[in-house]
C-alpha cells in the first residue's frame, strides 16, 4: 500500500516552469513534512520533481528518497534510490525499516498512482486559486472522496486560501 501526496489548484494544476507556482505555504509544508515522516517513510518522486526548485537534487531528510527515471545517467546522492519505474520503486520502498510510503510528484507519476492498485489515500491540498500552471493531474473528484481524518484543515498563508484533506477512491457502483 503507499498513499499520495499532491497540492492542486481550482485548475487541478501543481506545477509551472520546473517549480511550484504559488507562494511558500507554511501550512501546507508542514503538513508534507507531518505525514511523511510521522513514521519511517519513503518517498517516491519522478525526475523533474527531484530536480525542482523545492527539491534541488537534495535528499528530503529522515526519509527513504527513491527517484522514479528512466535516465540511467542521474547522478543522486550516497543513500537515494534510483527506479527505472513506479512499480520498482514501490517495490523497493518495501525495505526493512520502511513503515509508510509515498508518491509525491509529479504528474507523470501521479498519473500512473491515481490508477494503480495499492494506492490507499491521497492527500490533497486544495490551493483556492488558480495559478496559470503548465503541468496538470486528472481531476480527483471524479474518482475520490473525502474520508474523514483528522489532518483535514482549512488555512491560509501569503494571502492564498487551501484545504487540506484525505481522499480515498470512490467505491465502484
């Protein structure tokens, strides 16, 4: 089982120019940052997400960092995992130790979570705005639900309003 975590905003859009593109969002840092290190985790990100502006090439410390590429000449450092793909990575993530795993971007990748069989939650932060975003992912309404939890929150910071809440697939009609 892994679980995915994913800000979007009203556009479903979570990324422009190789970088987020709405101001720092405390809360929503600190969220990331809660859930994916609350117990021994690891987290699962596609190449361009390892090379953004927020993640720079640099291990997200206290957590399993497993690059999803199909480059094979990504220079990472002592310690991060490099997968040729989602299913190797999730397999990988397995690892003696490891109590959580977590897909965290970007959208090629989500695109192959949303569908997948061992995917539990998604935890969506909701950016009330629209951001003129060139990267996208699937519109989650369509196929998700909120299930409650106790993280769900409603906040804002520089200005920008967002939710923050779990969703689980809609069970099938």
């Amino acid at each position: 089982m892994f679980d995915c975590v994913v800000a979007a905003d009203l556009d479903w859009g979570i990324g422009r120019a190789g970088a987020l593109p709405w101001p720092r969002l405390r809360g929503d840092l600190a969220h990331f940052k809660r859930v994916t290190t609350a117990v021994p985790s690891a987290v699962i990100m596609g190449r361009k997400t390892w090379e953004s502006a927020e993640v720079a090439g640099k291990a997200l410390p206290k957590r399993l960092n497993i690059v999803v590429t199909r480059r094979t000449d990504l220079v990472v450092p002592d310690g991060v995992l490099v997968a040729p793909a989602l299913d190797v990575a999730l397999a990988a993530a397995r690892a003696p130790g490891i109590d959580a795993t977590f897909v965290v971007g970007g959208a090629e990748l989500f695109r192959g979570a949303f569908g997948h069989a061992e995917l539990r939650w998604i935890y969506l932060t909701r950016i009330a705005s629209r951001f003129g975003c060139d990267t996208f992912i699937e519109d989650l309404d369509r196929d998700f639900e909120r299930v409650p939890w106790d993280g769900d929150a409603e906040l804002e910071d520089s200005g920008v309003r967002y939710s923050i809440h779990r969703l689980a697939r809609r069970p099938a009609p």
